[in-house]
C-alpha cells in the first residue's frame, strides 16, 4: 500500500490494548498499522487502523520476527509498538536489524532479562529497597508451612534463558498455582507442566496496581497508576474493571526499581498493596503496552503518543499527567470473570457470589460507562466483536 505519511506499526491481538494504540495514534496523524494473525480481529475494523497486515502468529517465533522485520523495512515506518510478549524480546535480541529500519524504544537484552527472570526482578527490588514476595526456586524450598503461590520463573520461554530451548520453542507461560499452608505439591509434576524450574513465592494478599511508565534510557518520561478493580479472573490476573490514581508510595516504589534496573522503553508492573503492611509488592514487571492501556489513555496519560515522541527523538513535547478517578471496562473480560466464578477454584481467594458478582458488574458498568472497545464515533470494532463471538459459539456446538 502507497502511503506519504509517515507510519506506525502495531502488534495488535484480541486483547484490547491494540485498539487502544491505534485510537491514539491516529490522532496525531501517522499511518497506523495494525500487526496480526486474525484478519477477523476487532481493531481491524476501526476506522483509526489505516490499514491491517496478516502475520504469523507469534508461537511460529521465526516467521513471526521476519515478518515484523519486513514491515520494519517498508519506507514509510517510522517504529514498531511492542504490545504482545514476545514483541520486546525480538526487537531487543535483534536490535541492530531492526534498527537499520526504524527507532525502537526497547531495553537492551541483559536488562531486558532483569524483568523477565522473576528470581533477577527479586534481587533488583531487594537492591532498590522495594517490597517483593519472597522468591525462591521450586527446588529450594523446604518450608510449606504457609500460603505460596508457584508461577514460571520467566514472562517468556525462549532459547536465551533456557539451555534446552531453542528460539523455535519459545512459549509463554501463565499457569499460576495456588498452594494453602501445609500443602506440598507434587515438585515433578509442576516442573513438567510448567516446561522448568518454577518460582515460589509467598503469598501476598491485598488490592491490586498497576504502575506504567516510560523510561528513556534510565530517565523517566511519564508514568501512570490505577488501581484494579476487577481482574479477568476473581482470584486476579489482568485488569478488566480499573480506576485511574495517584498515590506518592506506589510512585516511589515504580521509580525505585525502573531507577534500579537502568530502564529504557516502556514497563508496565502490577503491585499487590499488602493488606498488613500496606506495602506496595511487585508481582511482576512487563516490558510492552498493557491489557488495559485504554485506562491510561482515557485519563490522558498518552503511552502511545508518547512512545512514538521518544521513538523520534522528540521527548520534548511530552506532557505527562493524566486525571484521576477515570474508570474503564473491558466487556469480555468481565465476561470471563463471571466465567471464572463458575470453572476456577482456589485454596486462597474465597470464590464470590456468582449473582452478586454480576450485579457487581452491571452496577459498575451503569456507573462508569467506559468501555475498551466500545466508542460512539467508532462502533465497527465492538460489533466484530460480538459477531465473532456468537459465530464462535454456534461453531463449537456443531462440532
């Protein structure tokens, strides 16, 4: 496709933060660029997605990067926008080829690993003086005597952090698996569910954050905070319902890690505020746009607008700053909360009312009504939306 403006990619998926980037970015007048592997998806049917292009899936890693590459390689593209996992570790592992092309806003692959490796994030917080559930390796435990939790010690599996991997097989890892007091679970088995040698962590109850920020090279551009009201699951995970805040503590304790870790390109960290100490604990550090981007962006805290700003050099026009108080809602994601409440079950977190829970929801949405994908002057997304979903569901009861 011709185009005389300059362009953006963005590696948008089902989730919504794609459509987010790609309503933003289209305010100021680039060519947007939606990446994907499903033409059916929401965000191509926005009137902001200039144009969409099919690309492998990103488990299909090879194909995927080469594809990614040579959109990089088009004339008219001026950066690629990270939004899915295995986004930040192509574009920082072949840094030099992407860079022949376009400005990326990435970590280099050393730090980039300080956030992936869970069991490095926890030495970096404990050398910034932020709180971090106690972290050991599975195999290193020998007291279960209180409540844990035992997750993948990366965000991502590739070949860079495990010796028996190679950059074919990289995988992502999200099973998480609650474990009450005295219980000691079958070591072999998580190890073999979870492709290595997982993390334990302490468990750490309390409501859920999330700190964002952009960095440029170890300097902070803008952050942004909100507090997860609902996850896409009842026991956590992904923020669904969410509001924006500003709290110093959660400030401090953003910038004392990202300042730690020397950070460069965007960081997305969820906090759980622990309900004793109330301390801010990190659970995890993301180096991409977040699920629940729109909230920031609704706020006014414009991550992908000020992502292409340094991406070109031009910090200088960053205002940071947003609005508190500014609520959003991804309807599928409470969809699958409700879900949740049917089919999930933990030792930990004592499973709500499915009726309340949807009265819950329905009361929020009356309340705050800010959806993700939902937008007057842009309707297109959210009934693809609704008409794949109903489409999937009559396919599956004929199968």
């Amino acid at each position: 496709m011709r185009n005389d403006r300059p362009a953006v990619v963005v590696t948008a998926s089902r989730y919504p933060h794609g459509y987010a980037s790609i309503r933003s970015l289209s305010a100021t007048g680039v060519h947007t660029i939606a990446a994907v592997d499903d033409e059916s998806l929401s965000v191509t049917a926005s009137r902001h997605c200039d144009e969409s292009v099919l690309v492998p899936p990103p488990s299909d890693i090879a194909a995927y990067k080469d594809a990614l590459l040579g959109l990089a390689a088009r004339p008219d593209v001026r950066t690629i926008v990270p939004h899915r996992p295995h986004d930040p570790y192509i574009l920082s592992k072949y840094a030099e080829e992407f860079e022949r092309h376009v400005d990326v806003v990435v970590p280099d692959l050393e730090k980039l690993r300080n956030v992936h490796d869970r069991k490095r994030l926890a030495d970096a917080a404990a050398r910034a003086g932020v709180a971090i559930p106690d972290t050991k390796l599975l195999g290193d435990v020998e007291d279960w005597r209180g409540d844990r939790i035992v997750k993948s010690r990366y965000n991502l599996l590739t070949d860079e952090y495990l010796d028996d991997f190679s950059f074919a097989d990289s995988k992502i890892a999200k099973s998480v698996e609650h474990v009450s007091a005295g219980e000691e679970p079958d070591v072999d088995a998580l190890r073999q569910k979870m492709h290595h040698e997982p993390i334990v962590q302490e468990y750490v109850e309390g409501e859920e954050y999330l700190f964002g920020a952009l960095y440029d090279r170890g300097e902070a551009v803008a952050t942004f905070q909100h507090e997860q009201l609902r996850g896409d699951s009842y026991t956590g995970s992904g923020g669904v319902f969410r509001k924006s805040v500003d709290i110093p503590a959660l400030e401090e304790a953003g910038l004392a890690i990202l300042d730690e870790l020397e950070w460069h390109g965007l960081a997305c960290i969820e906090y759980v505020r622990d309900a004793e100490t109330g301390e801010f604990s990190i659970v995890e550090i993301n180096p991409r746009m977040w699920q629940s981007l729109a909230c920031a962006t609704r706020a006014g805290a414009d991550f992908p607008a000020w992502y292409w700003d340094v991406a070109l050099g031009r910090q200088d026009l960053i205002e940071p700053g947003y609005e508190t108080g500014v609520g959003t809602h991804y309807l599928y994601g409470e969809l699958e909360h409700l879900v949740s409440v049917v089919r999930e079950d933990s030792p930990l977190v004592e499973r709500p009312s499915l009726s309340d829970r949807a009265s819950e929801i329905l009361q929020s949405c009356y309340e705050v009504p800010n959806f993700d994908y939902l937008h007057l002057d842009d309707p297109a997304p959210v009934v693809r939306q609704v008409r794949s979903e109903l489409e999937g569901t009559v396919r599956r009861r004929l199968d």
